[in-house]
C-alpha cells in the first residue's frame, strides 16, 4: 500500500506543470508485513587516501580525485531542512583544523550550528562511529584505536549530548575480533556493519543469508562481548540494479524537474517497482539510518548464527589477499607505534604536572595520532605525498609534546629535590630521568652514547651505579648521523665512541633519576667491554650470558618478488594484495664476521651479513632475557 501512494503521488506531480519544488512522500516508516527497505544517504570521507585531509576537505587537488568534503557538509543541512523525513549519517570527526566534521563545525555561525543542533536531536542527522577516523583493524594497536574513539566521542559528547550507538567499518581491509568486542561491546554500540569480508564466505553467506550475525570477539568474555553486525552484500555501495547514486557512476540520477528534457521521474519509478516486484512485491522504502534498522531488527525478536574469531585474511577474489598492507610503509607503521608509546608517557606527565591551555600540550599529537590510524594511513596504502603529510603532523605533535615532556620532568625532578616547581631549571646535561609509563615495575638496562670513557653513573643518594661501555659500531654511528641530520638538520659535532650500558629499576608509573659524571677516583669508571671477533667458520658455538641454555640457531635471508600481472592473470602484488612471484635466498658478500662484546651487564652478538642487513642479538647477563635486534 505504502509503495503505491508514492506511485501515485508521483504520476501527480506530471501534470503539475506550474510547480516549483517536487514534493514527495516521505513520512513512510517500518511497516510490518512489508519487506523493508532501508534508505540510508551517508558519505565515505577518507581522511587521507589519494589526497591529503586538508585537500580532500577543501576539495583542491582534483586531478587526482575529485572530492571535496566540505561542499558535502555545506549542502547537508539546507537538504535537511527541506524534507523534516530526510536522514543522514556522518562518521569521521577529526579536529584541530586539520579535516572534517569538527572543522566544518568551528567555522559555522551560532546560528548553523544551532541548527545542526536541533538536526541531531531530531535524529535526522546521526553520528555513527564517532571515532577521529574510520580506523584500521591490523595495523592499528587496541589502545590506539581506542583513544582515537574516545576524542571523537567526547566531542560528540559535549556539542550535542548524544553518544553513538552503532559501528559503521564499511571501508577497512578485513575485521578483528578485537573491534567486536572492545571497541564494539564495550563501547556501548548495539550494533556493527561493515561490507568487507572474504568473497567465497560472502558468496556462502548471501546463499545461505547468513549475513546478519551475532559477533562474539571474546570466548572468555561470553555475552557480554557479543553484538548484532550486519555484513553489507556488495561492501558499501547499494545492491545491483541501477540505484546507486555516488559521483560518476553509471546509474541515472533522478531528473525531478519537469521542464527538463531528460526529466525521468516516471522511469525511474518504473525501475523501483519493477525491482520491487522481482523481489516480493511487498517492498517499502524508507528514509532511515543504521540505528533505525538495528531497533526494527530487535523488534522482530528473531535468533542468529554466532561468529567467533576474527574475518581475516580479507580477499576480493581468486589471488587477492589483502595482507601486502600489514607491511606496506614500514617506517610510518613504526613511526606511528613509537609516537603511541610517547603520547601515552606525555599524557601521563602532563597530568602529573598540570594541563596548560596556553603552553605546549598533547593536543596536536593526540590528533595526529588519531588520523594515522585511518584505514589509508598506518596501512601504507596512501599516497606518497599524503604518507609525508601524515609524518608531518606526527612530527608537528611531537615537537610540541616534547616541550611539554622535558618541563614536566624537570618538575618532576625538582619537587623530588625539594626545590619546588615553580620554573624548572634542572639541566640534563647531568641527570638522565627514566620515566615508567606503565602500570608495572620495570628492571632493564638502557643504554647512552657517550663520548668519554673515563664515566660513572650514580643513583640519587649518590651511589655508584655499576655500568659497562660496549664500543660503537659502524652501523650505529652511521645511522645516528644520519637520523641525526634528518631531526635537527645538521651532522652531530661530535661523535660518541661508546654506549653507556647501566641497570634501571623503575616503579609503576614512575621514575629514578641518574647522573652521569667524569670518574674521578681509580676504580670508579664504568667497566670496559672485551671485544672478541670470529670469521663465521671458526666458531660454531658462542656463549651468551650465563651459558646455562645451549640453543641452536640456523639463520637465512630471502626476499620476495612482487607478481606483475600477465595479460590473463592482471592481479599485481602491491600495497594492498601480497602476491609473491618466487622466494629468493640472500647470499653473504663474503665472510660474515661475528663480532662478540662481552660483560659484566651486557654481551652482544654483531654481524654484518651484507651492506644492507645488520644484526645485533643482545643479551643482558642478569636475569634479562635475550634479545635480538635486526637493523635492515
């Protein structure tokens, strides 16, 4: 009945010819009896992809792509103002000036915004995700992803006093249980939809219609850790038929203005019916949004299958795995990791001494970080220039939250020498702070560059510290300089000969200073480390550490050509799909000469296998356990 009205209403509106605006029908809600269909208008908005956040928001650079965000927001509210049935959803928030919807917000009048207000409360415009970004689900760390939501959220939060209720990861490459779960459950959503899932457990799935679930990421978590996800047929555009309406497809738009020549109200009514027909006949269509269908689902009281364990590797067809992206861009992924584990200390620091709205903060990094979880960015699947834009705001971050860092432990050093915190003078040229981020106690060695080897290391009360120097080698002192130049600009002035190797034990969420002096009685200075060298086929056996473990180790190196594409198989390995064509063993240039470093804090093993592959197995003779570092 309700599909009829509209069919009628439209025939109406031809013989109207004086008519200004076409006015439709569009209060229909869920009828039950029907079979029901959801229309709901969004906009995918990569926050860097083929085009850096800013390019895309202000919609420059168009030879590339053509898209422009902020003409989207601009033209959503007059479009829902028109029509009270409309519906919309928006996900990506990302804020400070760099992109999207926050951006957009803090340019608006008082007025718009209020506005926008009023949509949100309506439920005409929803928030869906919330998050600064739609992040990935390999690449990413959980507690990454969970601060990037929480910042979109808490915005959310304190402009409209709603919070999202659904999940909405339409474009990531494969899902985690992790997202079911943590950032699914325990976030509060009753729901998760996303269209990217295996194409043969597609195919089974839509056959045996199995594509709405009840995901369980957690076995040992149970119900608690379940939630209704629905699995979009074809990812994230409209079913096939002709009605999907995005930019440059081939779909004819709806033409409603009747004096114009290709105006096609009719025919494309036509093809609705006739679609609908071929379906059930029962069809009604609906303006609604995922929260809307997630309550209609509940209502119906039905039962589902339960899905356990992750939906990775994803595949889009035969030879196409998207796993080339859990590696793609390896030095933004780690760049990312390390700027992770420093906003978590700077936090930290920055609440110990007292936020500052003025002064340097974590802001800028916090947002930074939380864009470069984007399902384009930390996956290494954007652009090269749109790569270095991503670096650059890490850089912009850090920079900034480095300040904040070395003031707060300057205070923190003060008020642990009792000379208060008032203007932190404390100069490290002396002291090294080692500062525990964490919620446990941390025993470790850390190691400085030093340039003098007659040093010592003493504790706060003064007490000696026992230390070793282990000689620099080539490699590191090359990629120092190098790492050096790239961060301050220039080649150090000076270059140390040694790392200072000493033990720290650091409490939870805590510190322990350290000062590094010249020694100045005999006895005092740190001990030597004996270098022994060995070509490759001398020695079969070296000891390390205390020797009370003999393990065998057989090494080699190999690479992997990408495939290339034939004219009958066009798929190429890439960014996104790994597809080796051949494993190929890397040869040593030469003998390979084992360098050991021996003792009393610290033994390593030193080999250069070729130019380009360094290796150093570190192993620390008190109760610390081996490590092996990998310097390519």
């Amino acid at each position: 009945m309700g599909i009829l009205q509209v069919v009628m209403f439209l025939f109406a509106g031809i013989l109207c010819t004086e008519s200004k605006f076409m006015v439709y029908n569009t209060s229909q809600g869920v009828v039950p009896g029907k079979l029901n269909v959801h229309l709901v208008p969004h906009t995918h908005d990569d926050v860097g992809w083929l085009k850096t956040v800013d390019q895309y928001y202000v919609g420059s650079n168009n030879s590339i792509q053509g898209a422009c965000v902020q003409n989207v927001l601009d033209s959503l509210v007059p479009a829902l103002l028109a029509d009270k049935n409309r519906k919309f959803i928006y996900v990506e928030q990302a804020s400070f000036g760099w992109a999207f919807f926050q951006r957009w917000w803090r340019d608006q009048s008082e007025t718009v915004q209020g506005v926008v207000k009023q949509l949100v409360s309506s439920g005409q415009l929803e928030f869906i995700n919330g998050g600064m970004c739609m992040h990935d689900e390999a690449a990413t760390h959980y507690v990454d992803m969970i601060d990037q939501t929480t910042l979109g959220h808490r915005f959310i939060k304190k402009e409209f006093d709603v919070v999202p209720r659904i999940g909405w990861q339409i474009d990531p490459f494969g899902h985690s249980a992790v997202q079911a779960y943590l950032l699914g459950a325990e976030v509060g959503f009753d729901s998760l939809f996303f269209g990217r899932i295996d194409y043969q457990d597609k195919a089974k799935r839509k056959n045996e219609k199995n594509l709405e679930i009840i995901w369980q990421g957690s076995k040992s978590l149970g119900s608690s850790a379940q939630i209704f996800t629905g699995l979009f047929p074809e990812n994230y555009e409209p079913p096939p038929g002709g009605f999907y309406f995005e930019v440059n497809d081939a779909s004819p738009i709806v033409q409603d203005d009747i004096n114009l020549f290709d105006y096609n109200v009719q025919d494309r009514v036509n093809d609705f019916v006739a679609a609908a027909v071929s379906q059930d006949g029962r069809i009604n269509a609906l303006y609604s949004t995922p929260s809307i269908y997630t309550d209609a689902k509940y209502a119906t009281d039905e039962s589902w299958p339960i899905k356990t364990e992750d939906f990775f590797p994803y595949a889009d067809r035969a030879n196409a795995y998207w796993t080339g992206y859990f590696t793609s861009r390896p030095a933004l992924k780690r760049y990312v990791r390390v700027m992770s584990g420093y906003y978590l200390a700077a936090r930290q620091l920055e609440f110990f001494k007292g936020r500052s709205n003025s002064g340097p903060n974590t802001e800028s990094l916090a947002d930074a970080l939380a864009i470069a979880q984007h399902h384009d960015a930390v996956t290494g699947t954007e652009k090269q220039h749109v790569a270095n834009d991503y670096a650059k705001r890490l850089s912009i971050g850090y920079t900034e939250a480095e300040e904040l860092v070395a003031s707060s432990l300057a205070c923190l050093t003060q008020s642990a020498l009792d000379t208060g915190c008032g203007n932190p003078t404390v100069k490290f040229q002396q002291i090294v702070v080692v500062y525990n981020s964490l919620g446990w106690k941390r025993d470790d060695v850390i190691q400085i560059p030093v340039i003098n080897e007659e040093v010592a290391v003493h504790d706060r009360e003064g007490g000696e510290i026992e230390s070793q120097l282990l000689p620099l080698t080539a490699a590191y002192v090359g990629l120092r300089n190098y790492h050096a130049k790239a961060y301050v600009g220039r080649s150090p002035a000076q270059t140390p000969k040694y790392l200072l190797a000493f033990k720290v034990s650091v409490p939870p969420l805590g510190f322990r200073m350290y000062s590094i002096s010249n020694a100045k009685r005999p006895g005092a200075s740190s001990a030597r480390s004996s270098v022994h060298t060995f070509q490759s086929s001398e020695k079969s056996t070296v000891e390390v550490g205390d020797g009370n473990v003999e393990e065998p180790v057989e090494q080699s190196f190999s690479y992997y050509s990408g495939y290339n594409g034939t004219a009958d198989e066009s798929q190429n390995s890439g960014a996104y799909i790994f597809r080796p064509n051949g494993t190929f063993p890397i040869q040593p240039e030469g003998q390979v000469v084992l360098t050991v470093f021996r003792g009393p804090l610290v033994e390593e093993v030193h080999q250069q296998i070729t130019p380009w592959i360094y290796q150093a197995w570190i192993g620390a003779v008190r109760d610390l356990a081996l490590q092996r570092e990998k310097k390519v």
